[in-house]
C-alpha cells in the first residue's frame, strides 16, 4: 500500500519505494514504478488521474533499480538524487551551484523544481525532459544547452531510444524529429502564435503529424512535392522533371527533380543579355521547404527581393513570419488539403508560359483543319466508287495470310512473341496507361529502339473494323504532328498496334498537372477524327504534339458535310451533343471537342471535373455562368494570369465559347477557328448558351453505345 507525502521532497523527508508526492492540485504523482513486463524500478512523474500510468517523465532512465530498495532525498550538497539499497547514486540533478537546505516541489504543471533555502530554482525537470513534452514546457536553447525529447528504447525500457524532437534554431525556428544525425519529420517554420489561450484554457496544435507518407522528410527529393491524396504521392514541381527517371517510376522519389529550363537570370549571367526576368508559379496550402531565410521586408517587397538574387529559388509571405526565401535546392514541400502557406517558386521566363498556350490553341486547331482535309483526299484516292461495307472487306481481306504479302508492303508485320519479349510479357511496371480499347505498354524491341504497343482488349467494344479503320488510316498519316505507327500484329485472337514511344505521355498529364507545354506548330492534313482530347495528343521527348487513337476516325467524300452512325464512339464530355444524342458527326464535331479542349487548358480544369460539385454543372456550364456574370476572368488559371496577355486569353475563351455552341450551326468552321485565333483584330460572334449546362447524367470516359 501506498504511503502518500505532501508535494515536496525535503533532506528529512525522503521517499521511499512505497511512497510517493502528487501536486497540490492532484494532477501529477511523483514515485517509484516499473513498466510493463519488467520489474525494473524507475522514478517517474505520471498522471495521477488518468487511467493506466502515462508516465512523462524518468529520473534513472539509463540506471534502473533491480529492486525496491531506492530512495529519492535531497543530499547536503542541496542536490536531488535517487539512491538503491546500498545507498549509491544512480541519479543526481548534479547542480554545482546548490546549497544546504534545498527542497523539491512537485508543481500543478508536472514541473519538478529543486529550489535552493532562498526560494531560488537552481534545477527543474521542464529544463531536463525524457520523451514527453507538456503544457507551459519550452524547447530551445538556455545558457548554451539544447533541449529536446528522447524517446524511450521500447515501451518497457525507457533508456534513450533513437529518436530525438527539438527546435533547429535557424533564422526561423522549426520543429524536428531525428533519427540518429538525419531528420525524420519537420513540422515547417514557427510563425510565432501563442499556443494556450488563456480565456478558453484549451491548448491549440501548432504543429502535428497527420502520419502519412508525406511526413517523412524528404519523402520526394529536391524540388519534389508529396501530396498524401495523389497517388502517387510525389510529383515534381511544375517546370521540373525527375532526376532519375527509372528510379521515379519504381517508386524510389529520393533522387528528386530538376529544372526543365534554366533560370533566365542565370543565362542572362553568361550571355550578356538582360532584357528578360524569371518569374514565379504560385502553389496554393503548402507546407514549405526547409532552411527558410527571414527578410524584414513588406510583402509587397518579398518577391523583388528574391527576383533580384539570382540564387533565390522560392519566396513565401506568411503572418507572423513576414517574408521567407529559399536558395538553391527545394526540400520536404508538402501538398496540405487546408491552412498552409501560398509558396511561390522561381521559372524561367513566365511569358513562355503564355506562348505554349498560344502554341497549343494554334497547333490543335491546324490539326484539326489537317484532319478534315486529308479526309476528303483519302476518299477520293482510296474509295472512290466503294461503298464503305465493301471498302472494309477489301481490308480485312488483306489480313488473310494468303495476302499477307499485301499489308506488309503497307505495313510490317510483327509477331506476337517479339512484342511479348519486348514487354517483359506485358508486365504491369511497362503498363503506360489504360484507353477505351485497352491497355498501352512500353517496349524496348531488340535492337534497342523503345515502342509503344496498345493491345486490344477482348472485353473492350472494338472489334476487327475499329482496328483495321486504325490501321488503314494512321499508315497512310505518316506526319510528323501524328503519333508513327511502325506495324501492327494480328494472330489469333489477339489484335495489336505498335507506335513510336512517346517519352512525355500525352497532353493532360501536364495540362491537369498544371503544367504549361511548348507545342510546335504543323500538320495540314484534314480529318474527322470523333475522339480528339488531351490524353489523344502525346508528347514526344522535344514536346512535339503527336495526334493518336485513330480508332474511331471517320472519312468524308469532298462533297459530304455530315454524317450518321447507329454506332457512337468516344468521350463523353467532348461529343458535340448532335453525336451523343443523335449518332450525327460532321467537322463541327471536332470543332466541339476542340473547344472544349481550349477552355480546359486556359482553366486548367477537366470539363468532367465538376460532376460532384452542385455548385457548377460542367466546365462549359461554370464558364457561361462565369460570363454572363461579368466575372469571366475567375475562370483563368491563377498561373498563367498576366495582364498583359489578359486580352488575348479573352479572346480564347471568347472562342472556346462558340466552339461549344449546343447546335453545329452555330458553331465556326475549323477555318474560322484558326483565323479567329491567329487574327489580332477578330470581330467575334455573340456566343450562345453553350451544350451540357444541365447537370449530366454521364460522367468522363470512353464509351461505345449502339442506338436502336
């Protein structure tokens, strides 16, 4: 049975192992304990009324006692100590500066205090903490020591385990976690708020661990950023690329990323040239990099102050802080889903930026008059006189093996057991991605040269026409703005295409990333191509566009404008709704689909992207809210916002809008498109309400539907 004290130690009050002090409020207990599954005895501070012993603090956390023989007294010397049977130290508070008479009080806070016959505080436990960190307790430096908090080694050996927490002072404080000499978690700069309000007397948490990936440090290298709700997790920032690009896609992000482009400061440094300035991408609810540098100046000054040193890689604004910079190398960035800080980081050039828009909008829209005039040529060279269920025979026939000699001289043959090899057996880790038909693999044939392979999936609903109506189609569209089909291969039941590989994957994985390309123009071949949108236009390494998927292509005679199909294929959310509706297709079609592209680059946004939000019903409907209230401007990506290109960024949605008019008549030709775009002093049209304002009852994705 316990024998209770008071709060205080005193050189004639000593505690025994049965004994123990509790504060003058009963919170906290001061004795002997052993932890579970030991009956080694330590002296420790615990909570007196909470359920099982939390204990937060150990005396002789390396020196436990082996039996229950220890006493806890004040020795002459005035200093704390914890004795065993033989009346050895195995722990003192070692103060040199102690005197007769001390006296140990165990305070309300869970404070131990030595106090001198002065009422003077010579030690305290708050100033020697073991692993747990309590209210009104300070980390940080005094008189030249550092405090900080060591975890037990296990649950029942409270000896010094391997990690540490305490404060790094650097310009800014931060929190960490180490293990051993390398961090393991950092909590992001202090911005100097009080932690207990007093009035409410509650506590408020200024740094936690949501315990995810994303807190460990470093998780994604330099210039890397983790967001615990992608997956996966780390993504490179915009204008950067990862360091080791087979490392990246295994998984392994510690090697991180860098610059895609240099500074333009730094090529002004050895080029003489001064006319140009980087500029700066915003990243919204961030926790930002380690090893910030403090400035005193206003916010309005933070960004020329990192503007006008070269080695200035991000800045930050953030109450209670001011401004912060970062040079050199980003680290430990972290996506938060709240709160956080608006981090800004240095790219070259920001009008580049603005010109691959520009680019982009030119480019698909000279494809698209490409794609509409190769169609007419195609079906006066290739069909005249055919009806389209004989032209299609003629075809398949040419697959026979008996003719086989004919689709080889049009296109090389492959056999399936190479492409397999090439592969690794279409193995998950080569999958590229997943399309309406079936999957795409990476391939190195043996020769060295890297392939993509779609292989027809036998659930999909395409069958042998789709597949020959690509094959038929992209060998006779050898252009450099067309994604290459080196050959295609065909035995038994297993269909597939091999093309050129696109080191940069396709146009959504950046405009979706909010990453901006710079697009090459070309391309005057013409056709209707019923599924064109962002995943259709792959990138090669040089980010050229390449048109792909020529699945569902359709071709004209110069004499047709539009056209019916009891068969509608595509993406729902760019069918013009005259296709999703009726099955009719024409150039207006893609004129859609075109517009409805444009408006997802300048807002940086998928058109399916609102289906859960009741707030808006499309991106076509969110836009002509947006412009009938005068507020269009809301629309833009705050990152590609400039004044000085504000006009010009109208003009696109101006004609976005009238892209996606809900009839084809009142949609512009490809032609109109074009001029409207490239033309400084284009009249344009009112737009019209646009297709799709009323909430769908379909989301994204490619679909086949037969109509009866």
């Amino acid at each position: 049975m316990f024998i209770t004290a008071i709060d205080t130690i005193t050189p004639s009050q000593p505690i025994t192992d049965l004994q123990s002090i509790t504060s003058s409020n009963k919170a906290f207990r001061l004795g002997f304990f052993s932890p579970e599954n030991t009956t080694n005895r330590y002296v420790g501070i615990w909570y007196n009324n909470i359920p099982g012993r939390t204990v937060v603090w150990v005396a002789n956390r390396n020196r436990p006692l082996v039996d229950s023989s220890g006493t806890i007294t004040i020795s002459e010397d005035g200093n704390l100590l914890v004795l065993n049977g033989q009346k050895e130290i195995v722990w003192s508070s070692n103060v040199s500066n102690s005197g007769a008479n001390s006296s140990a009080q165990l305070l309300d806070s869970g404070n131990l205090v030595l106090e001198d016959n002065s009422g003077r505080t010579i030690w305290e436990s708050f100033q020697n903490p073991t692993d747990s960190f309590l209210q009104r307790m300070k980390l940080g430096v005094d008189v030249g020591a550092m405090t900080s908090l060591k975890s037990w080694k296990t649950p029942s050996d409270p000896s010094i385990g391997s990690f540490e927490a305490g404060l790094r002072l650097l310009t800014i404080p931060e929190m960490y976690v180490w293990s051993g000499n390398r961090p393991r978690w950092r909590s992001g700069p202090w911005n100097a708020q009080k932690e207990w309000i007093e009035d409410r007397e509650e506590w408020v948490v200024s740094w936690s661990s949501a315990d995810t990936e994303c807190d460990v440090y470093g998780k994604c290298g330099q210039f890397g950023s983790c967001n615990s709700k992608d997956s996966p997790v780390c993504s490179c920032l915009r204008g950067f690329e990862p360091k080791h690009v087979e490392e990246w896609k295994a998984g392994n992000f510690t090697g991180g990323c860098v610059r895609r482009t240099p500074l333009q400061c730094e090529r002004n440094g050895s080029s003489g040239q001064e006319n140009k300035k980087d500029g700066f991408l915003k990243l919204t609810t961030m926790k930002v990099p380690e090893l910030a540098e403090w400035s005193v100046v206003e916010e309005d000054e933070c960004e020329n102050q990192c503007l006008n040193n070269c080695m200035c890689s991000a800045y930050a604004y953030y109450s209670g802080i001011g401004c912060m910079l970062w040079n050199g190398s980003l680290i430990d960035i972290q996506k938060f889903s709240s709160d956080g800080a608006d981090l800004y980081i240095r790219v070259a050039d920001k009008s580049r930026n603005l010109n691959a828009i520009i680019a982009i909008s030119v480019i698909v829209g000279l494809i698209m008059i490409a794609v509409c005039t190769y169609i007419s040529w195609m079906w006066m060279v290739k069909r005249r006189g055919m009806n389209k269920k004989n032209w299609f025979n003629i075809e398949k026939l040419a697959l026979s093996p008996k003719n086989s000699s004919e689709i080889t001289f049009e296109l090389p043959l492959f056999n399936f057991a190479s492409l397999a090899i090439a592969t690794n057996n279409f193995h998950m880790a080569n999958k590229l991605g997943q399309g309406g038909f079936g999957p795409v693999y990476k391939g190195i044939l043996a020769d060295g040269q890297e392939i993509a392979v779609k292989r027809l999936s036998r659930s999909s609903g395409q069958g042998l026409e789709q597949f020959m109506n690509e094959v038929v189609v992209i060998s006779k569209l050898q252009h450099r703005n067309l994604v290459r089909l080196l050959g295609c291969c065909v035995e038994g039941e297993e269909k597939l295409l091999v093309y050129e590989y696109m080191l940069n994957k396709s146009l959504d994985a950046f405009l979706f990333g909010r990453g901006l390309l710079y697009l090459h123009r070309d391309s005057r071949l013409r056709i209707i191509h019923r599924d064109l949108k962002a995943s259709n236009i792959l990138l090669d390494q040089e980010l050229n566009p390449k048109i792909s998927d020529f699945g569902m292509a359709r071709i004209f005679a110069g004499n047709e404008d539009q056209a019916n199909t009891r068969r509608v294929v595509g993406t729902y959310g760019y069918m013009a709704p005259e296709y999703a509706m009726q099955g009719r297709f024409s150039e207006k079609s893609d004129v859609f689909s075109f517009g409805v592209l444009l408006l997802e680059i300048i807002s940086g946004r998928r058109n399916t992207s609102f289906y859960s939000d009741k707030r808006s019903l499309s991106l076509l409907g969110h836009a002509w809210k947006l412009w009938n209230e005068g507020n269009i401007l809301t629309l833009i990506d705050p990152r590609i916002s400039c004044e000085d290109f504000q006009t010009e960024i109208l003009k696109w949605i101006h004609v976005g809008l009238l892209c996606v008019q809900e009839f084809a008549t009142d949609r512009p030709t490809v032609y109109a498109v074009f001029s409207m775009l490239t033309s400084e002093t284009a009249n344009l049209a009112k737009p019209k309400q646009p297709a799709f304002t009323q909430r769908p009852d379909f989301i994204g994705g490619t679909v086949f539907s037969t109509k009866r």
